[in-house]
C-alpha cells in the first residue's frame, strides 16, 4: 500500500522577496551578477545607439562627444567599469566552482573578488576624472 503524499506549498509571499533578512552571501552574488548583467545589455544597446549618431554627421557627433566629458558622463563610466569588473570577476569565481576548482573557498573568492572590485573601480575612478581634469 502506497500513500501518495502531495508536496507542501511554499508560503512565501511576493512582498517578503525583498526582505533582506536573514539573507546569505550567496544572494547578494547572485543578484549581482543578474543586476550587472542587466546594465550591461542595456548599455550595449545604448552604445548602438550613440554609435549611429556617427551616421547623423560630424556635428551631431561633436556635440555628443562635448556631453559625454561632463562630469555625469564620466561618473556613468566609472558606473560601467564597476558592472564589467562585477560580471567578469564573478563569473570567473562561478566558473571556477563548477569546475571543481575552491569549492571550499567559493565565499573566499567571492570577497577577494569585490576587494578587487572596489580598488579597480576606484583606481578607474581616479584615471578617468584626471584625465578629464
């Protein structure tokens, strides 16, 4: 005799998604690495479109190039470099993993990752507004 048992409902509700609680590293990986994703097919599309301002002509194209060294355009690059350094630094982690390599240290690379994160970014940072300055 068989007794079928039917598998139990998770109760989560949608507005307990954004409760930050409770939550493992792991997450916050994870997120990223979707987030980052995100902005940078975004930003590959709006490059195509500032590329085609090339077609428009020279003056279309100066006046763009004139908006992009303001000060807004430069922190949006610094803003891109840090998605790049995000995706590519945890990706490299997650690939990585599944080939077996630091398994144990998964949460170790993970943290090495974003401390290379945030002194590439911020080297970056200091490069792009001194050359601007």
């Amino acid at each position: 005799m068989s007794v079928e048992v039917e598998p139990k409902a998770v109760g989560r509700k949608p507005v307990q998604w954004f409760d930050v609680r409770g939550r493992r590293v792991g997450l916050w990986a994870y997120v990223a690495m979707r987030l980052s994703a995100l902005g940078l097919v975004a930003y590959l599309f709006l490059h195509l479109v500032i590329l085609s301002q090339l077609a428009v002509g020279p003056s279309a194209w100066d006046g763009f190039v004139a908006l992009a060294k303001s000060p807004a355009f430069l922190a949006l690059d610094v803003i891109l470099i840090v998605g790049i350094l995000v995706h590519g630094l945890n990706g490299l982690r997650l690939t990585l993993v599944g080939l077996g390599i630091g398994v144990p240290r998964h949460k170790t690379m993970l943290w090495i990752g974003l401390l290379l994160t945030v002194a590439l970014a911020l080297f970056s940072a200091l490069a792009i507004f001194a050359a601007e300055g």
